[in-house]
C-alpha cells in the first residue's frame, strides 16, 4: 500500500501553471484586498490579551452593530464552514431538523459538519428555486414533520444561502417570507452569507434590510470569498442564541489567541464600503458575461445571474472546447459549467472567457455545416 | 434579563492600556514576527487552487520532509487546540482513553475539545513530574485498564506537553521512555508542541530527535505562541494516522479555502531557524528572569525553568504587590503567579520585573522589621 | 407553565378502551408470542455471569450460524432503532454517508439515531419503488457523490428496509441488484429487518438466501414487532464489521448485564420455526385484507402488499368513516390509511375491517345516488 | 488474522459449571424476581399502544409519583448505564463537566457513555470516602473550576452512587451536604442508584427521604441488580429535566415499542415493598459475611458494609486459595477481594465463603507456624 506521507508529492512540483489566466474556478482562489493585509500588519504593535480580549475585537463589535443599525454579537471565524456549523448548532440541537435547500453548501460541500457540531442535527432539503428554500415548501415540510414526536427529528431552523449556491440572490420579501413560515413554527433563520456581500451589492439595500428586518436570527458573514483572506465571521441578532456560541468556538479550537490579526482584518473589510465595493467589481463581471452570453446558440444559464456566480448549460463537447482551450472554471458535469468571478477578475479574463465561449459557437456552427 | 448582545460592551471602551507595559500574561500577547507578515503578504499575488490545493501548501510537505527528515503530512490549522484535537482524533476512537498530565492543555483548557472531536474519546490524567506523564505511572495505569473489555475506556493514545504546562522540557530521554511504554501497550504518542520551538530551543536537538526518532507519532506544531499570527500545524509521522485528518479538519470547518495565507506564514516561520531564534529569545527572557530571582528571599520556582515560562511561589501579599505595580501576569492561585515570556518580551520587561519582585521582598523584609 | 412532571397525567387514566378492538395501529401493539415468555421464564434459574458471558447467549451464537447457514455473530439489543444505529455506526465514520430510501426508518422515525451512533454519519435519500431503494438511483447518486473529496460525505453503506417501509418485499433479485452496486462502490449493506421474518416468510426462500447470498452485510434482526417483548438482534455476517460492535453497544447502554433473559426470548424466537410461524399468520392476515378489498371502488392499495402492512388510498370522508365507527389504525394523511396486522390480529378483525371499508363504499355511493 | 465471527466460539461449550456454586461475582449473576416475571405475563393480553402510550405506563406514572411523594416523571430504560448517561445528558451541556467519584460507575465502567450522550461532557473525579463524593473536596474544585470561562469545562452536575461502588451508602446527612454545595453552584444533583434499594434499605428512611428531599434532581433507580430482568428506570424530580428525556432515549433506540413488559416488570417491583424485601435479604447476606469476617486475622475490610458488597483486603496467596476452592468473585487485585450478594444468595453460600476465608487463615497461620 501507499504510504500516506507521500500522498501529496505530486503537489509539489505542481504543473507549470499559465502566465495570464482565464480563472473563474472560485472566488476563494483570488487574492486578498491589499487595505485587508495592511490592516493586519498595522495590528502587529504592542502586546494585546489573548482570544478575542483585545480592543479591536472590541471595537469589531461596535462596528458591526453600528454596520447593522441593532446590537449584535460578531465572532471571527476561520471558515464559513465553522460559522454555518456553529450558528446552526446555537439554533438547533442534537435531536433537531435544519431546512435547507438540496443545493446549499450546508448540505453538498461541508461533509458532516451540521450534524458534528450539532451531535447529531438533520437536514431536511426543501424544494425551491435556484439554491432557494421556497416558503410554501418550507410550510408543506413543517406541516408533516411531527414536531413534539419523539421519534421525528425537531424542526429547529431554516438555512438561506444568500446569495444562493446556483447564483440567485433571495429578494427581500423572498426572505421575509420564509422567516414568516420559520417564526410561526418555532424555527430560527440561519443566512449562509458566504457571498453576502455580493447579494447586499445586488439588492442594493442595508445589510440591516437584508437580515434581521427580513427575519434572520443568525449570520455566517462571508469575508473570505469576497477579498479576505483567512476569516469570516459570525452575526447573532437575536439575543438568545448568543450565549454558548464562545463554548462552540472554543472546543473546536476555532478562537485565535492572537485574535486582534482576524479582527484587524474584518474592521478593514467593512471599512469605507471596502465589501460592497469588492463585492460590486465582481457582480459587474459576472453580469458582462451574462450579457456577452446573452444569444448566444445552445448556451443557457440555468438561474439568473445576480451575484458572481454563472451556471451554464452547454453542450458537453463546447465544455470540452473550453477545458482544451485553457479556461478555468468548474466542470459540474458534462454540460454544466460554473464560472465564478472574483473581486479581482480581470476585464481580460471576461472578455476572452466570453469569446471562447462563442468560439464554441461557431465551432459548432461550422461543424453542424461541415456534416450537412 | 442582561441582553446578550450588549454582553461585551465594555469591552468597546478598554480602560487605558499603559504605555510601556511589564507584560508577562502570554506568549500568545506578543507581536507576529515581520518576517511571517511579509511572507503572508508576499503571498498575495495571481490565483491559487483553494483549500491546500496550491503551490504554497505543495511546498510546505516538502519543506517540513527536510525539518523532519522523513517524509511527513503536514497540515495549517487556526489554532493549537484544533490541532491537539484532531491529532488525538486520529489516534484514538469514541471509545478510547487518552492519558495525559493533570495538568496538560488538552485536560484543563480546552473545553471539552477532545471528547468533541473524537466522538466521545476520555482524558486520564497520569502522575508526573512538572506537568510530564511519568512512564512508571503511565505503566500502572496501563496494567489496570482492562483493555478489551467492553465496559472499559480502551487505552489509544499519550499526550506528551512538550515545553510542559510549568515550563519544563521532557529530555530526549524521557520522551523516549514514555514511548517505549506506549508502543508496548500499542498506544499512539501524540505531542502537543504548542511551545515545541522553546523546548528544540532549549535542549540543543534537531526536531527529528525530539519527535519520531523517540517514538512520537504525531505531533501538535506550535507556531502562534512563538511568532505566529493565525495558524499552527498538526505533523504526521506515523502513515496510519494520516489519511482520515483531512476529513477531520473540513468538517470541523479548519480547512482555510484560501490556505496559501496560511502554508505561506509556517513556511516563513521555519526559514533560516526563523522559530528558533525567536524561542531562543524568549528562552533566554526567561532564563534571566530565573536567575534574577535565584536568591531572592522566599521567591520560589514551581518547576525547573527550561524553556519561556515561570512559575514562581510567593507570599500573596508579594503577589498583590506585583498587581498593584501593574506588572501583567497570570496569578493561578493566592500564591502563585505564572510568567510568560515572548519572543519580543523586551530586556527592560525582564528588568522591571526582577526588581519589582526584588522590591516585594525589601518591602516584606523592611515590614518584617517594623513588625519586631 | 406547566409542570413537565405531570405531563403525562392523562395518560393514567386512559379512555376506556373497547372491549373487542378491530386493532391494525401497529404490529408493536400485539402480544408476545408465549413460547418467548415461556422460554424467559425457564432462564430464571442458577446464577450466570452478566453482559452476556452466559451459556445461553453462547448458544445463541451458534444456532444462529446455524439458521443463517455461515458463522455470524449476533448481539441482542433493546430495540430496532438501536440496532439500525449500531449496524450502521459499525458500517461507516463520522464523515460517512448512507444511502436508503426517503420511506426508511431510519430517515422518518429514529430522530437523530444513525448520526448520533455514527458521530454525524449523514442519510441520503435515494428512489425507488415502495420504500425500496432502486439500484440504479443509487449507482447515479454514487457516480456524483464525490468520494475522496474532503468536503463530501464519504459514500459508506446502503440500508434496506426488508420489508419496505410501504409493505413491500425485495426479492432476491432486487437484494442482490442493489448490493453489487454497493459493493462496486466499496459500500456496506445494511438490511433493517425489523418485519425480516414477514419478508422471508413471504419470499419463502432461505435466511441465508435473503441476506449474506445476496450481498447483505449486517442485519437487523427484528423479532419485538412479530411477537417478540423486549428485544431485538444485529446479526453480522462479514466480519470486518464485528469488532467495535460490543464497545457501540456497551457506550449506549444497551448491554443487559442479565442477557440470558434477552437471548433465551431470542432462542425461543427461533426455535421450531417460530418466527416464521407467527410471520405468516400475520402476512395472511394482510392477504386477506387485501383480497377483501379487491374491487370495492375508489379503494387503492399504495403499494403490492407482500407483508404484513397495507396503506390504502381513500377518499377523506371514508377514512373519517372508518376512525368514527372504532376501527384502530395509522392515518397517514388525509387520504391514506395504514393497517397492520400482527402475528395475533383475529379473523374477526379481518372481516370487520373489510365490513367497514366495504360499508363506506356502499355509503358513497347511496351518497352519490342521492345528490342525483 | 482470526475471523471475529468465530470469536465466541468458546463460549459456546462453556465449561462445566459446578452445580452449587459458592458465587459472590455479582449482583447481577442472580435470578429474576418470579413476582416480576409472572407481572410480566400478566401483561401479555390484548393490544397496547406503543413507545409507552400504554395504561401500565401509564399507572407507573402515578405509582411512582405516589412512592416518591411527589410528581415525578419515571423513564423505563434497558440498562443502568443508559439510565445513568441520559440523566447525565439532562443535566448537562457538550461543554460540561459533572463531577464524581474516582470509583463511581459512570467513570470506571460504562467506556464513555457520558460524553457519548453529553455530546462531549467530561468527569472529573472529586476525592471522597468510600467511593462518596466529599462535599467539601467538591467546593474546592468548583472554587477553581473557571466557570465561564470559555476555555474551561462547565461544571453542570454531581453524579453521587448510592450505594457507593466501595459498599458504602450516604447517609442522609451527607446526600444533603453534597446536595447544598451543588445548588450553591448551580449544578444538578444525579444519583446513580444501580443499588438505590439496598441504600434505602439501609438507611431505613423513605425513598423521598434519599432523594430530592436531599437535593437529588434526577435519581437512575436500579432494579436489574436486584431482582430484576431487563430494565431499570430513570426517575426525575426537578421539572426542568424532564422535557428533552423522551428524545435522548428515542434516539438512543432506548424505548421500547411494547413498553408494556417492562413498565409490568417495574411496577410489580415496587409493589408490597418487593424491592426492599429483595434488598434487605441480600443486604442482610452481605452484613453476615462482614461478621464472619470479623476478627479473622489479616482480613480487613475497605469500607464499611453498608448494603451488600464487600471489598476485602487479603494475602494474595489467600485470594489465590479462595479461588483454587471454586469460590467465585471477582478479584479486584492480587490482594483485593470484592463480594457482592445477591437477592437470592443462599444461607450455604455465605457460610461456605466465610469457611473458606476462615481456612485460609488457619493455613496462613499453620504456614507461619511451619515457617518458624
């Protein structure tokens, strides 16, 4: 068998890589905002108390209540897994169902980490459209879920991911409407904002609007994807669910002894609209290459494009096309790509992204022509 | 009721925080070192695959083969709590026993991370000398543990403090001793070495002898105490234990989407002995604040002073003393105060503390006299 | 707010309750078969050494091989939903994924059960016909699952409701269509047998033949449900699977220390044929039923009644007709009625229920002629 | 490698088994109350609802309300272990810690079974006579506990055994001592009473005397230990435990479908002071060894016999003798003996034991003699 140390050797001399690239892989794969990285080197003074006593942490609180027009409490996280996991498992518990939507990252892409920190917590897909949880699905679910049985798991909580994994951002009344379905049943409102930012730059309303007046009781807010570089966050507004989030963090070895360098950059990150400013450059990006899609033959989006992220239908051989030419980006499957802008995608990059893709086009024009 | 959310709102307005302050509270108080701030900002630049799938992360497996001389995995974690947790994870099952010190990180300041983490695993503390496990007692608990009796915790691993949590360093030695036993009973030698570059410091070793060469299999690399800023790093030696961390790490929410930031920071902090010469520094601190004290009229040390840390005995009054000059500690007991030195503790912190303490026994010898 | 300690103060004094129930709620309502008492009782003799070193538990081993035709090891267990748990906790990791149908047990009516023995194992959902999971639906899950990726659920075991959660029965053929899927893909299969003796009784084909010849790995035995009082059994037939099963058990307190009661029912259970005897009373019954409602118009049998359990579709009206002459079963939803039958129900109940049924269909269509 | 599957092959010839045999191993190597199996005949007529929403549920209910003289919510579970971990669970959090003898149950004997249900929640051991937690060993760990401190465990409850692991029981004097430092901190009070009946029978005093008129909020109420089959009980005196207690059993496959046989079995327990007949007879068993004992040279008991174990101190080579003889106990090392008499110990039996022990020390004198 294979030793396991050596599993990774290969990544050591990683495939030369290209010089200019056409890169909508992720948004996690671009750079961090330079004001975030100066704001973390500015915090390297003087000597602070450990685990989040310092006084830009304290600040950091201050700030995100004044940004949320309410009191909240804001705990730095190392990933947007830990704050989903640990604001689902402050809203649920062990024998608890969370409602979400079957493509929510919750429940494709963080292995078992709601029902690990939870111990043991469900969740429920609910059918919706593009990566949303409709309401009257949600209302349909609740209905038969047989809260007060022992043998059921307990509605505890809804999980919205704004904007959504297929793209699309929830209006305002789409979230107030299904935080009414949440509230009249008990459930809190978990708001997956990994690309919050984004969705706040698209709807074009107060964070405030966007969450607490709309009905969520608990934010995971995106940093990382959206310019940071190695911390999100959490947001509780509602007071009862405050109190343990510490405890969940601290067992899970999530709270930095030096947490002044992941406040430091999260204050950088809200200041001067520094997010919605990244947010926007990469909304604008991906809506250029809605647009140089719009018309073109045999090419569909699959859900409106409102934030970074495009979700294109095309045939498997043009993904082929786009994989030959060097393009990179994420093959969902054989004639599905998703293609996600970064705060810091090039006008090249969307340009020569969208003339590939019409390439194929024409590829495919002249071949349809060349077999008649 | 309190709110919950305006729970730290003093917090907002930190009492004025002196200008050049005594300050001995933590390592994890200090400063990053420069050189792992420019190498994270160096790090800024082009795209790069998330989640450990970039070049930086490729280098760093190869970087710490060469530190450790055999091939090894090594992975960046946000904080040594996670990386004790889920390295004794690997080792152990729900239904294990982990032995450790009374007094070990792991057994009295993590919350209850490890039962977390690996599903229900126990922590058994075993009798030693300044915060070691003893292998003499390691051994009689081992005879008595009933392994493979269903009913019983089942013996899985050994959690080794390497500096110690009272500032003692095991000796090759001792390390080797402990895990002769272990391997005897087929336990897994974990280390934690939240202050492992004070203890390779102090006892003048290359990191290959102060871990697998004396039968450790896997270890806890601590870098935020000594110079870090946001990460540490589990290190495996024995394959077996490597395969299920990755999953460990993702679904604990530990797997940074944009991990460059953090491969780039360890690598910088094991180029050119960075890590070294910074525990040497606060070793040296330490040392002279030993010595500065060896004679000192009722001022005794708790455990031999081996790496950065102190812990001295004195009268309360003394204690009191030293808080009311505003000389920052950490004071575990009436009697007892524990000093910690930092790679940038300054030489005129190590000064002001002797003579504080000095002071304290002038003051209690001149009221002794008065007394008579 | 109420006391929770008199919460259940209806109950003791319940409603009178009819003298000659038509009783189809559930197979757990009916009687244990004497033999078991019987059998129990006989146990109470001598003194013998608890947590099942006893002579009868070893017996029970062997008659066991004996019965499946292979060595297996099996474990007496309180209840169904502790052995669902434990087979499948012994069947995958924490970062595990197990595939059943949306009707399984183990996804409806086990709260939390298969992530809480499993440490956060998730359950997906995959189609199929009657409760079955289809084998085709599960190799396109699989062909998508990711295995390997560190933020996917790791694909680990399929489970089996034999017979279905909707009265169904898997032949042989559809057994072992889905456990070579499983076993291509590196899965275990788990069959949840709590009605294994209805299905068995109802394929008329071997133990052996229904489970490890076709690919299963570990079993539910179910024997409370078809006469059984107080327990129920893990059989396992590959022995990788073995090992941990004791400590999963002894964790969760389902150790009886007096197991030679437990394992003297379950010896008694199979002695003579017994379990399929009881089996094919309570299959009859449901076969009669079902014949009996053959043509009565705008009655529907959901799914082929193969077992012991029939769910009906009905207009509203006539399942509010049958609840309000007495008649005792599960309604579902508005439109549809499940009824049990159990190794005891009587041919009076039989008859009645079909009377009742046939009634209601005779009253709609008096209805119906009326409204003309 | 040997196939697991073949395991116990060995059991299944056990060896001859002596057909009086002198056997002190257990409490739980006795037989079953007949009055209990014949309650659980009784029980085997007409359909019951099930998971407990039966009528002898229900009168349990009310019988132990009227017992305990007060409203109590009682839980029939399968095991002591499980009584234990779910009461534990009740009173604490993931980040707990209950606190308890080294010797107590929960922390030698049950694997990890209180964080497994605590989701994680950790035993400290407090030191204390005679396997008792001391009241004021339990004040000084709570003085330095860091409760609230984000990095500590969380002291949440008190786990007392009553009658202690060494034999002992508390007085009423001193469950109330316990009881009072506990409030004062905020945590709860579990008793673990595997052996409650022999306790109370001790103590002479009501069972409401022994519990929450001592401070107890929530007792595991032992009946497999004494005379009992297969079930034991959780009883809960403080409301606010009772809501979740259903569901940690639930999911823990701990209630059983036809939980009529075992709520027959606990009320016929309880009724005409069975309990407390069967406990006295063995208490009174245990109380005739210790006065056989009394005054053998070199036999010195470890705790005082208060119900009806016995731990004795011995020459190893007396232990040895002991054995050669066929006596049956269990050897708790070379030189400790451990006693337990059960319900139906026989007269002979007892008279035998001391016999033997008395032999062994006429030989250990003749021996000496010899050696002189």
């Amino acid at each position: 068998m294979k030793n396991p140390l050596h599993a990774d050797a290969s990544l050591a001399s990683p495939t030369a890589f290209p010089k200019n690239p056409v890169d909508f892989r992720s948004d996690n794969c671009g750079r961090a905002a330079p004001e975030m990285i100066e704001a973390l080197a500015a915090a390297n003074s003087g000597t602070a108390l450990g685990y989040g006593a310092d006084a830009l942490t304290a600040r950091m609180q201050v700030r995100f209540s004044e940004l949320f027009e309410t009191p909240v409490r804001v705990f730095a996280v190392a990933t947007g897994t830990a704050a989903n996991a640990v604001a689902l498992a402050a809203s649920a518990t062990p024998f608890g169902a969370v409602y979400c939507s079957a493509q929510a990252h919750v429940n494709t892409s963080e292995v078992n980490a709601t029902s690990f920190f939870g111990g043991g917590t469900k969740l429920v897909a609910v059918a919706g459209p593009h990566g949303k949880v409709g309401p009257d699905a949600l209302a349909a679910e609740l209905a038969v879920a047989g809260k007060g049985l022992s043998h059921r798991s307990q509605p505890a909580a809804v999980n919205l991911v704004q904007a959504t994994d297929l793209g699309a951002v929830y209006s305002i009344d789409e979230t107030t409407a299904v935080g009414a379905v949440a509230r009249e049943h008990g459930l809190k409102v978990h708001m997956d904002g990994a690309r919050f930012a984004n969705a706040v730059a698209a709807l074009g309303c107060t964070p405030a609007q966007a969450t607490w007046k709309s009905g969520v009781d608990i934010l995971s807010f995106g940093v990382t994807k959206n310019g940071g570089l190695l911390g999100d966050a959490i947001v509780v507004f509602t007071p009862e669910l405050a109190p343990d989030i510490g405890l969940h963090l601290r067992r899970a070895g999530l709270v930095w002894s030096k947490m002044r360098f992941a406040s430091a950059q999260i204050l950088a990150y809200v200041e001067n609209d520094l997010w919605l400013r990244l947010a926007r450059r990469a909304n604008a990006a991906a809506a250029a290459i809605a647009a140089g899609m719009e018309g073109i033959d045999g090419v569909t989006l699959r859900a409106p494009v409102q934030a970074n992220e495009l979700f294109v239908e095309m045939a498997p051989a043009r993904v082929d096309g786009l994989e030959e030419e060097g393009i990179l980006f994420q093959r969902r499957s054989a004639g599905l790509a998703r293609f996600v802008c970064r705060w810091d995608t090039g006008e090249d990059e969307v340009m020569r992204l969208i003339a590939a893709v019409r390439r194929g086009s024409v590829d495919r024009k002249e071949q349809a022509g060349a077999n008649q």
